[in-house]
C-alpha cells in the first residue's frame, strides 16, 4: 500500500487546487473518481455550493448517516509553482499539500478501498473550501444536506503521531466598533478620542484573556485566547479620531461559551465602543474516556511504540461541525511539519503507520 499511497498522493499534490481556484480543485476530484474506478461496492456523490466542489464517498448508496466518516480537504493555501511539482528525499515528502493534507486524503482514499465491511456504514467527506471556512462543504453537508457520523475520523491535525485532539477550540470573529469626536490634535479636552476608547477596551478585556506571546507562554495550550487581526482609526496625525474599528480572533476553550463571550464584552467595552460577532463556531468535546479513542489510542501506541497523549486543538478544522452534533470526533495524522510554509513536508513512514492503524481499527471493531 506505501507506493499507491505515495503515488496517489504526488498526483494530487500536482494539481494546484488554492481554495479559490475551483476548476483545479474539480481537477483534484476527477483524480479521486479516477482512484475509484472499476470498484463496484462504492458510491461517489459530488456537489457544488458557491462554486466549491465537494465529494461523498460511501460503501452504501444514499447513506447520509454513517457509522464512521472519513474527513478531509483537498484544498491548498497559495504557493509558488515549484512547490506544486512534490520532491520525495528519503523519507520526506515535500511539496504543496504533502502534511496539510493530500498526503492524508490518499492514506484515507487508499485505506477506505481496501476495506471489506459492508456491515458498517462506512464513508468519506472531502471538501475544497477547508482553507476558507469550510462553510460551502461539511458545514453545507452537515446542515443543509443531513449528514451525519457517530464517529468522524479527522485526519488534519498538524501534530505528531503521538498527539491524538480529542478537543478543538471553537473560534469567534468580533468587531469593535469605537465612536468619538474629533477635534485638532492640540485640544484633546474637547473631543473624544475613538482610539483610545478602542484602546482601554481591548485593555479591558485582556484581564479576561491574558496576552499571550513569546515572553509569556501559559502553562498549558488549552486556555481561551483572542488577538487582534487588524485595527484602524484616524484620519491624520493632527486630528483626534472620531472613528475606530479592530477585529478580533477569539478562540474559546470547551469552558466558556458564546453566552460567556458576551457578556465579558459587555463588561469590558466602554460605552462608546460597541460589537459585532462577524463570526461564530463550534468547538469539539469528545471525552478522551470514550470507548472509541482509547481503543484508538492503543493502536497509535502498538504501531508506534510511542506513548500517545490526549491534546486540545488550538486551530479549527472542519471537524466542528461534527463535534456540534455531539459525534466523537478523532483528529490525528502522522508525522510532518511547516503546513502553509515553503518546507511543508511528511514523513512516507507516518503515512503507512498512518494507514496501518486505520486497517486495524476497522478489522477489530
């Protein structure tokens, strides 16, 4: 299984599917079509919400609800050509896509047609809009076209093979919105200044949310934490701001939640700064107790020879949205680094302890 792993996932890689590139992303799709061809007892649905293709792949026509789900993105971030033509040296490959994550998609694609167990309901989500919120795919699955899985098998989640994310934080977008009342920068008594009370706001609410950097690292990964994305206010360097506007990141832990959010802005914010949530998500919240992962977690631990841990994902993937119907939600890959970066690799071992795992997860349960 290492060569067609490895050779269907240099094809993929090939194919420069950016997020907003739809017909390369298609192209990516007919490869997968391609991968299936000849087999009998599989059953491809594609879909297009907003332009974004996505893709359905079951051993059962016209399941939506299913007793384990593969998931996972065939989109890319943008990169240089060079990094579309994928180089393997010893046990790294390199290249678009090789950790995040068409080498995944081809261990999963690869895992999924060798298994024989049509007592399961068995199937395979790939979307091509991950990068960019995923709403056009699982999201647009999940919600609009009724798919469901008591267990999702999340292969996107940029650590090592060790790591197994049981948890995932559920990521908020909020703008603040601050009104003042310029003046001439000499007579600050008579105005009020929109940037500071953006300011004192922000400062407010770091008494809630710690800035966390490279001088003050937590204790532990799993802590709520916002940054601001952007801010803007003034019109000249002479001119006392009338206008102030930031955008912030939130990403909340499994211990607050959006009723919580709220009302810690409406405590932090003056009376001049007002908000608006652009953005709102799920978290995941499987208990790392379950039967499930810990018969997960023993596999990892007999392929690898590794002690495996339990971890909170600080990023989002698209798993969310399984974790907001209360599915157990598994999020692992094997080894790799530099997602988004000009070094993204993967390691050839990891993908076949990768698929090794999943093949015995699937003949013992």
């Amino acid at each position: 299984m290492r060569d067609s792993i490895v050779n269907l996932a240099v094809e993929l890689m090939k194919i420069p599917s950016i997020s907003i590139n739809q017909k390369e992303t298609e192209k990516v799709f007919d490869k997968i079509e391609d991968f299936f061809k000849g087999t009998n007892n599989f059953h491809l649905k594609r879909e297009t919400k907003n332009g974004y293709p996505s893709m359905l792949i079951s051993n059962q026509k016209g399941v939506l609800e299913f007793d384990y789900l593969f998931l996972g993105h065939v989109d890319v971030v943008n990169a240089s050509a060079p990094l579309f033509e994928p180089k393997i040296e010893g046990d790294r490959l390199y290249g678009r896509g090789a950790y995040d994550m068409k080498g995944m998609i081809s261990v999963m694609l690869n895992v999924f047609k060798s298994l024989k167990r049509d007592d399961l309901k068995i199937g395979a989500l790939i979307v091509g809009d991950e990068e960019v919120g995923g709403e056009s795919g699982a999201k647009y699955w999940v919600e609009e076209l009724g798919l469901r899985s008591k267990v999702v098998f999340d292969l996107d989640s940029a650590q090592d093979i060790s790591i197994i994310s049981n948890k995932a934080k559920a990521p908020f977008f909020v703008k603040l919105i601050a009104k003042g009342r310029n003046a001439h920068g000499a007579k600050p008594w008579i105005s009020v200044d929109a940037n500071e009370e953006l300011m004192i706001s922000i400062m407010n609410l770091r008494k809630h949310f710690p800035y966390y950097s490279l001088n003050n690292v937590p204790e532990t990964e799993w802590v709520s934490t916002f940054h601001v994305g952007n801010m803007m206010g003034g019109e000249g360097t002479n001119i006392i701001s009338a206008h102030a506007e930031a955008i912030l990141d939130f990403r909340l832990t499994d211990a607050l939640k959006e009723e919580d959010l709220v009302e810690i802005l409406n405590k932090s914010l003056t009376p001049r700064v007002n908000f608006e949530i652009l953005k709102r998500s799920f978290g995941v919240a499987s208990d790392e107790n379950n039967e499930i992962l810990q018969r997960y977690k023993k596999l990892v631990e007999e392929e690898t020879g590794k002690e495996v841990v339990f971890k909170g994902l600080n990023g989002a993937t698209d798993g969310r949205y399984f974790g907001a119907l209360k599915s157990v939600v598994i999020t692992h890959q094997s080894k790799g680094d530099g997602a988004h970066e000009d070094g993204e690799w993967a390691s050839i071992k990891g993908f076949v302890a990768m698929s090794n795992i999943l093949k015995k997860f699937f003949e013992t349960v």
